[in-house]
C-alpha cells in the first residue's frame, strides 16, 4: 500500500520513524512519503518537506508566519493529490493536520490519526471535526480512551505510549566512553539541560537554566543539543556557562545524569522513563501566554503530571521560573526523601503507559483498517 505521513515536529518525526519500520516490517509493498525529519528519512520514507520548516512556537509566532503556513497547506495538498496514496497517517501536529484531514476526507482519502490532538488541554470543540475527518484516532495516552470514548462516544484504539520502544531501540553509550567523548568530567555526577529543539524556545531556556550552575559547584551540567540547530548554536552557551554539550545524544546523556531541567513536551516524559529526577520548566512570550492560559483546562502542563494526575514532578511556569525557584526546586531532588517519592512515582508511571509495541500494534491497527 501507499502510505502519506504528516508529522510536524522533532517528537513527531521520532515517532513516525518508528511507525514507518513497523508498516515496512508488516507490509512488504509499503511506499511511504512524509513530512517529518531525518529519521523519517533514515526509517524509509521519502521526504516531502523537513519539519524545520514548519516548526513556529506560540500564537504571536504563528500569526507572523502565516503566508509560508499557508504555502505548506497548498504544497501538502498537490503532494498528496499527486502521490494518490491508500491512505494518509497524521501525527499530533493538529493546527496543520486538521485543516488537511478536511480536505483529504472531502476528497475520499481514507484518514488515520497517531498520536491525538490535545483536545482535552484546549479547544475540546475540535472533538467535531475530528469526527468528521478522522475515520480511525490511535491513542498513546491511558487516559485519552475515556476521554474520546465516555465523554465524546467517539471509538479510538490505545496502543501505548512509542517512547517506551523508541528508548529501547536506541543505542546507549557506555558512561565512561560518552564521558571521555564528549570531554567531559569523568566523576562529577551530571545534571542534563534540556532546553527544547526550536531556536527561540531554547534562547529562552537556557538563560535561566544557566543561571543557576554555579550554586551547584560538585555537579557538572551538560546542554542536550536538539538535531534540528546547529552545534555553533549552542557553542556560545556551552563557552561563556563553562558547561558541557552533546550533540543529537540526549538519550545517553540522560541514562548517565542524576537529575535534569526540562522544558516542557516530549523530553518531561523521556526523562521520566530514563527514571531522571526532574524540574520542568517553561517560560513563553507573554502574549503567547496569556492566551494559552486562557483556553487551556488543565492543571498540569507536563505529561509527567498528566497521567499520574498529580504532582510527581515539580513545574515552573512563567513568572514562576527564575534562578531563585530554579536553585531551591533542584536540590529538592539531587538527595533526599523527594527524591525517592518521584524515583517511586515514575515506577507507576511506566505502568500505567501500558508497556512496549505501541509502534507495531499502531502499524497492525492501521493496515487492518485500511
């Protein structure tokens, strides 16, 4: 079959990836084409567009970027009219990929959609287009089931969470041989920083992260580098903090650290699973938060506190994160009895993802209903 994929971000690219190995192991014939990024490529696909190009954070950010939105639309639309697959496969990436599930159902294209919008954060009325476009939703989050089932009555398929394959699947480095790779100190225990993958999302985040290295002079930290920027990107932040960096590695980085500081998104639950205490930290242009703060329902913006619905990981958001809270928050769970209870809580964290092959149940469900 032919398959068209639409992923728009870094975490949507590593799930998509691993999508794709699934259908190809399952579907001999499988011709893929897809919007996503490097391992899309690597796994398969044929690249139409690189999420690079489409990645604007915030309201403000969008708005100034409309016209080459719109370009992307026409573009995605006469790409896929031309490759004429059996079927087309969203990923997250709603504001997009629900403008084009429309035009597709509209068209006779049959429609699938990985990993759901996050409807039950903001914007709930979208549970209406989604049922007029979507003919099948796969969900990776325990408690989207009730959501779409009991309170919409619309029928989704939970299959699991990816992370928790894409974690296994990949290829840890030696502690001692990534510390001397990477220059690092070789007893010091690490604190990751992971300051996100879009330009202006990590200028922000790092700053503040920084600001607190030298009240934690027995620990070394290491910047995560995002693939999607430049090594000269970082390099500036890594010399003037005398901290450490490593490229594309944040896996490795995070099975060897102690604790870490996360923005929010994927990385909050990636570090979770690596059994990493952490701080989740998030800070967005004031207009841009204002607005969120308006429209989205929930009590919590970590993925970590999402699903155990409570506090297991402590967030900084906004006016809330600075060096004073920063400093304070992270010693919390460096030693101690925090420590444990969060060590503790991420032990039912796990659980509750429901275990590994959420790619391949996904890829079966998919060719099934196709």
């Amino acid at each position: 079959m032919k398959y068209y994929i639409i992923a728009g971000e870094a975490s949507g690219d590593l799930h998509g990836s691993n999508l794709i190995k699934a259908l190809k192991i399952k579907d001999g014939e499988a011709q893929i084409r897809c919007w996503g990024g490097d391992l899309m490529q690597q796994a398969g696909g044929e690249l139409a567009k690189h999420y690079k190009d489409m990645a604007f954070m915030g309201f403000l950010e969008v708005l100034k970027n409309i016209p080459t939105i719109f370009k992307n639309i026409s573009f995605c639309k006469e790409d896929i009219k031309k490759f004429n697959p059996d079927l087309i496969i969203f990923i997250d990436f709603s504001g997009f990929n629900l403008r084009i599930a429309k035009w597709a159902k509209t068209n006779g294209f049959k429609t699938n959609y990985y990993i759901s919008p996050q409807i039950w954060a903001s914007r709930e009325s979208r549970i209406e287009k989604i049922k007029r476009d979507i003919d099948y939703m796969y969900v990776i989050l325990p408690f989207e089931k009730d959501f779409y089932e009991k309170k919409h009555s619309y029928p989704v398929h939970f299959v699991g969470h990816p992370l928790i394959d894409a974690i296994e699947n990949t290829k840890i480095v030696d502690n001692d041989i990534f510390r001397k790779e990477n220059n690092l100190d070789a007893e010091k225990p690490i604190i990751a920083l992971l300051p996100g993958s879009r330009k202006q999302e990590v200028q922000k985040m790092l700053r503040i992260m920084l600001s607190v290295c030298s009240d934690f002079p027995d620990y070394q930290f290491v910047i995560a580098g995002a693939p999607s920027l430049s090594d000269d990107f970082y390099s500036s932040f890594a010399k003037e903090n005398e901290v450490g960096y490593v490229s594309n590695q944040t896996y490795s980085l995070l099975k060897h650290s102690h604790a870490a500081l996360v923005t929010s998104g994927t990385a909050t639950l990636e570090t979770a699973l690596f059994g990493i205490p952490q701080v989740v930290c998030y800070r967005g242009n004031w207009i841009s938060y204002q607005i969120a703060k308006r429209i989205i329902t929930l009590d919590y913006i970590s993925l970590v506190n999402l699903i155990m619905d409570s506090e297991v990981v402590k967030e900084l958001i906004q006016g809330d994160l600075n060096t004073k809270n920063l400093k304070k928050e992270l010693s919390k769970i460096i030693d101690g009895e925090h420590r444990e209870h969060v060590l503790s809580d991420y032990k039912v964290l796990k659980e509750k993802l429901g275990g590994k092959g959420a790619s391949q149940l996904a890829a079966e469900l998919i060719i099934e209903n196709a």
